[in-house]
C-alpha cells in the first residue's frame, strides 16, 4: 500500500490560534519515498474549520482531518491575491524576490499597459524539485490566475487546469482519483481548489443544510460598510 504525505493550505489567511499539533510522526519503517499530495483551498478560512452554525459543525470531515494534522498557528499569506501568494508557496520565496505579483488582463484606466507576469525561468518550484529528487509531478487546478501560460506548469509531467477556474472540487477530486493509479511513484501532486471563493453561493443541499443563517452583528455590519 502507498504511503502518504498531505499537506493541506488555506490560501489567504491566519491560521487560528490555540490550534493542537498533531502526535509526533514515527520513523519511516524503510527508506522508500512517500508520495506526497499539497492541496490549496483558495479562500478558506483556517478559524472556519472548526466553525459551528445552528450547533452543527459547518466543515465536520475537515475538521477531524485537521485534529489529526500539524496546524500552523502564525501563517500569513504573502500578497493579497492568488498568483503571487502560490508562487510563494511553491517557490519559499518572497513577491519582491520571485517578482510576480500583477496580472492585468484589461484596461482600468486608458493608456494602460497590459501585462500579465509570468514565473521567471530562473527560478525553482516545489515541482522542479520533487522531479530532480525522481518524483513524478502532477498539478490539477481550477484557478484561472494559474494556467500552464503562465508559468506554473514548468516540470510537471502533467499539469491540468479547469477553464472555467471554478469547476467543483468535488469534481476535481474524483479526477484526480481516477488517475492515482496511472502516476508512477513516487510522486508529488498538487491540488488547487476554489469552491470557498467568491461568488459565495453554495450550491443545494448546502444552502440550506444548517437551518436559517445567523443575524449580521454590529460588527458585522461595520466590516460590510468598509
């Protein structure tokens, strides 16, 4: 049976504090690589996790899953948006290092230039060096701002986007499970997921599952005016 490594990220956020750290992992039985699979949840909120409404657990299946993982409680993302923040994750590095952070696709003010920033050449993903380490690579994503054009698919073997940038994680999952068995192992996936993202609008049974929403709170409402 294959061994597994899953990391799992929120993209845009501050991970909660108080969070527990999961048991200390036991040594490897042998020296045979693990494959390792790193998923981003695009704008899921890591205090959310744990979240209750009406008294029923909002997320019960990722909460568990998070009470048996390491969480990182001191975890702020890098830029305000998708591309830089990944390239961030994937590369170690800093915006003001790897440079990428615009993506201007249409003009907001006239005489502006279009330009869309793309991953330098020069620099080294989590995907180039999981293939000199002898994985096979492979990203499945649904964020538009990540597309093969881009950049971000340099050194996967294979590197799938939805164009539609929000196809259903449920969908993409069952995709890529379907092909787990094709990847020669070891290998390293990443997974990039949208379905917290904007425009916020949970499709049926979720809507409704968890009874009538809470009232807005003083402060909510002050954060809605800013």
């Amino acid at each position: 049976m294959a061994r597994f490594m899953i990391a799992a990220v929120s993209l845009l956020l501050i991970a909660s504090a108080g969070a527990q750290a999961a048991p200390p992992v036991s040594a490897q039985a042998n020296n045979t690589p693990p494959n390792v699979i790193f998923v981003i949840i695009d704008t899921l909120r890591a205090d959310r996790i744990a979240a209750e409404r009406n008294g029923r657990p909002v997320m019960p299946n990722l909460r568990r899953f998070a009470g048996e993982s390491w969480w990182f409680t001191h975890a702020v993302a890098q830029a305000s948006w998708t591309k830089p923040s990944v390239l961030s994750m994937l590369t170690s590095l800093y915006p003001r290092t790897h440079r990428v952070q615009f993506g201007v696709r249409r003009r907001f003010v006239d005489e502006q230039r279009l330009a869309v920033q793309t991953v330098p050449e020069s620099i080294k993903t989590m995907a180039s060096l999981f293939k000199k380490a002898g994985y096979t690579t492979a990203g499945f994503q649904t964020n538009i701002h990540l597309q093969a054009k881009y950049g971000f698919a340099r050194d996967f073997d294979t590197y799938v986007s939805a164009q539609d940038c929000l196809q259903s994680g449920e969908h993409m999952v069952d995709y890529v499970l379907d092909r787990l068995d094709t990847l020669k192992t070891p290998y390293f996936i990443y997974l990039h997921l949208m379905d917290p993202h904007a425009p916020y609008d949970p499709p049926p049974p979720f809507r409704d599952i968890f009874g009538p929403l809470p009232k807005v709170t003083a402060r909510d409402a002050r954060l809605l005016r800013k």
